[in-house]
C-alpha cells in the first residue's frame, strides 16, 4: 500500500521510517557527513604523496570537483529510483544482486567498522590531549572515549530521528567555526605578505607518479560522505528537489573551505612542519592561537562526533534496506514500534566497531578500505550510464549528461588500478575481502537450501530477538 493512499490516522498509527529530513537538514547532514577529522589530519597525506605545495592544492582542488561528479550523478540516479539505501540499492537496481551484496558486505564487514573506528579514535585523541599536554594521552583513555563515544551516538539514533538530526544541525555548526579559526588567521597572514612558503610550489622533484593516486586517497578521505544523502532518500521531504540542492551547495561551500584551510595551513607552517605533524590543525593552532590553542583540538573533536553521528544515521538505512529485499536476516528490515528507528541494523554495527578500536591506530587503514570504496562507487556510476540507456524514456526529475558519470568512473577506476600497483598489500587485502562474500551471499539467498533445523533455530532467534527489541516490519511502503 502506498504512503499517499493511507488515511493521516492510519500514518500516524503506523509503523514506518517517517519522512523528517528537510533541506536544511539534509544540507547539514550532508555537510556534516564530509567535514570529520579529514580536513583537519589529510592535508599531511596529501602533501607526502604529491610531492610539491601547488600540486596539493591541485589535488584538493581535483577531489572537490570529482566529488561533484560523483554527488552529481547520485543525485541523477537517487531522484529516479527514490528507494534508501544507497550505493546497494543503486547495484541492485542497475549491475544486479551480485555486485549489491559485495558493496553490501564490504560496508559492513570492513569500510564502515573501519572508518568509524578510525572517527572514534580520532575524537577520543582530540577530545582529552589538552588535558594532558605536553604530554601525549594514554591509548587506554583514548580507546575508553572511543567507546564511549559511538555508544553514545548509536543510543541517540536509536532513540530518535529528530534528536539526531538536530544533533547533526548544531555539530556542523561547530565544524564550521572549527575551519573559520582556521582560514583567518591564514588568510590575514597572506596578506600582511608572508608568502615565502609559497616560493617553488609547483618543485616536482620528490614527485613519485605511483604514489599520486595515495594522494588522492587522502584528499578523497576528507571529502567523503557526499553520498549518504541517498542512503536517507525515502525520509526526505521532497527528494527530487532537495537531493540536488543539497549536494551543490554542499560540495561548493566545502571545497572552497578546504582550499582556504590548505592556503591558511601552507601560509603559517612550512612544508617540513606540516609533514611532521601528527595533526596539522593542532600544529596550525599552537603558532597561531598560542594559549587558545586547545580550542582549535576541542572543534577537532566535535567535528568528528558530527561525522560520525551523519556516518551512522545514513549507513544504517543501507543496512535496513537490504534486509528489505532479502539480502539480509529480515530481523534487520524492522523498525521500533515507537521510536520509528532502524534500531537493529543501528545495533549491529557496534561489535566490529568494538573490535577496530581495540586494535588500536587504525588510520593505516585509509588505503585499505578505500580500494573498495572507489571500487563500488565507481560501478554504481557504471550502473546509472546503463540504466539511462537501458531506460531513455523513464521519467529523470534531475539528469545529468553522460560525460559527468562517464568521467567519475573512469577516474575512480584509474585510481583502484594504480593502488593495486602502488599499494598492493593493502588493496590486496581490501579485495580479498569484498570477494569473501560470495560464499556469505550464496547462503543468504539460497538459505532455503539450508537444513530444516538451522531454519527453524534461525526463525526462533529472530522472533526472540523481535520481541526482545520491540520491533516489527514496517507497516507503510514509504517508496
């Protein structure tokens, strides 16, 4: 039965993911989503694997733009197939179930544990170095506030959509005056005319061509997030409309931010500073805000929270919607009877959250996970150039030209290729990993194969589990 077709007190009663994303929301979650520890941590990875100040200003410069092809071409295909979920449900609806359940699986088995962890950890550093400095704080302490933290943010979104929307509205906030301390100061610098770091910005010599895709990794890392507007399409108030808007005004503002922060940071802190620096805000920070500086380390960890809060409310819908369509244990595709929230798949992204931040640093992980990552984003744009020829007539609220997904994935998959080359332990592995789920998605969708008794012990759990957690499937088709 369709949303429109139900009587306003049959909505009101039902059970369903209602739709609270306005615009402004929307703006904010996308925003908030991109702007994490990236910003304030990459600028080192970037500059390390470009070799020269004008070449990673380019980088910079190149991401915010293939980031807007990207999110540009989600915006085509998330107005025209208005289901949540995403990256899986784009592959499901254009490449096929196969490359659905790998992105599926790679999500939550290693990209989402993974980033978030490394989020967590990153706020837990932040949140608590002043009250330690000069020295460095103890890792326990650190891995205790990660912790504490995703715990934190999993409870609120199980709790309310509002909340956390709200949540994500003030953090972005937050995240906003955190890069304004840092473009000013940088910027009245520049022009007081210190511009000796900018001498020889373009010297190539320590360029190595085999490490420049590394370098769009980083800067990569800091943009990413664009996407999870879609993962959120059925919750939207106007998906047609606001899904484009949100992401060029998002794109557009951050990446201006991020040229001015790399100006700001390249303006009061030489090349050897910043590629000595464990975190180039903080060292930004200590030259230009002298006894304040903790501040700068505090935003730092607010940011963080905001993209981890964004990263989890968007990440959970995929996670519902495959369970939807029978990709998952149904238990996954349903919803608190009076919170309205995806509480289990929320829920099952604690314990290999739990696990990562265990293991400890996790930010060698980037060029790990980021091979499937681009791997997958690029297939999904394959996908929409398919399904715009495969489908001409089929109505498009917002299209965009076939160059734009056209050039998003030849450059995606240009840069898995040259990983595999430059990073071929970490890309290897990344790989491996994904192809680990073809025996997961054998069982998940012939389990009729499976012996009776595993079914029936399977059923058995999944009731206990529903009537322990208070959920049910959800009532009202929202798409």
């Amino acid at each position: 039965m369709g949303l429109s077709k139900d009587p306003p007190e049959k909505k009101d009663e039902a059970v369903y993911l209602r739709k609270k994303i306005t615009l402004l929301r929307a703006i904010s979650l996308t925003i908030g989503s991109i702007i994490g520890s990236g910003i304030f941590i990459s600028p080192k990875g970037v500059l390390k694997n470009s070799g020269s100040v004008g070449l990673s200003l380019i980088v910079w410069v190149a991401c915010g733009i293939l980031s807007m092809f990207g999110a540009l071409s989600y915006a085509d295909i998330g107005t025209t197939i208005k289901k949540s979920g995403g990256h899986y449900i784009y592959l499901l609806e254009t490449l096929g179930p196969v490359p659905a359940f790998l992105r599926l699986w790679a999500e939550f088995v290693m990209i989402r544990p993974a980033n978030i962890a490394v989020g967590c950890l990153a706020f837990g550093r932040y949140l608590i170095e002043p009250f330690f400095a000069p020295c460095h704080a103890p890792s326990v302490t650190i891995k205790l506030i990660s912790v504490i933290c995703i715990t934190f943010i999993i409870a609120l979104n199980c709790w309310s959509v509002s909340w956390s929307a709200n949540v994500q509205m003030l953090f972005t906030v937050l995240k906003l005056v955190a890069i304004g301390l840092i473009i000013v100061p940088g910027i009245i610098a520049l022009g007081k005319g210190h511009t000796e770091n900018f001498q020889n910005m373009f010297d190539t010599t320590s360029l190595k061509l085999t490490e420049l895709p590394l370098a769009f990794y980083s800067g990569m890392f800091a943009y990413s997030g664009w996407f999870y507007i879609n993962f959120v399409t059925e919750e939207m108030i106007n998906p047609e409309r606001n899904i484009p808007i949100t992401v060029i005004v998002s794109l557009i503002l951050i990446t201006i931010c991020y040229l001015l922060a790399n100006v700001s940071y390249y303006t009061i802190l030489t090349v050897d500073e910043i590629l000595a620096s464990e975190a180039v805000a903080v060292t930004f920070a200590d030259q230009t805000l002298k006894h304040f500086s903790s501040v700068i380390s505090i935003l730092v960890s607010m940011s963080c929270f905001g993209a981890l809060n964004g990263g989890i409310f968007a990440s959970s819908r995929m996670l519902f919607a495959a369970a939807r369509e029978g990709h998952w244990p149904f238990l996954f595709s349903m919803i608190h009877v009076r919170r309205n929230t995806p509480l289990p798949a929320l829920l099952l992204m604690m314990p290999l959250v739990f696990l990562m931040i265990s293991i400890g640093d996790l930010y060698g992980l980037l060029n790990f996970y980021s091979f499937s990552r681009w791997l997958f984003l690029g297939l999904v744009t394959l996908g929409l150039m398919i399904h715009q020829r495969r489908y001409p007539h089929l109505p498009r609220p917002f299209k965009v030209p076939l160059i734009i997904p056209f050039m998003f994935t030849t450059l995606s998959l240009f840069i898995v290729g040259m990983s595999l080359y430059s990073d071929p332990v970490n890309t290897g592995i990344g790989c491996a990993i994904t192809l680990s789920g073809l025996p997961v998605y054998y069982l998940t969708v012939h389990k009729s194969r499976l012996p009776r008794q595993w079914t029936d012990v399977f059923y058995y759990l999944t009731v206990k589990l529903q009537v322990l957690m208070e959920v049910i499937p959800q009532e009202i088709q929202t798409y």
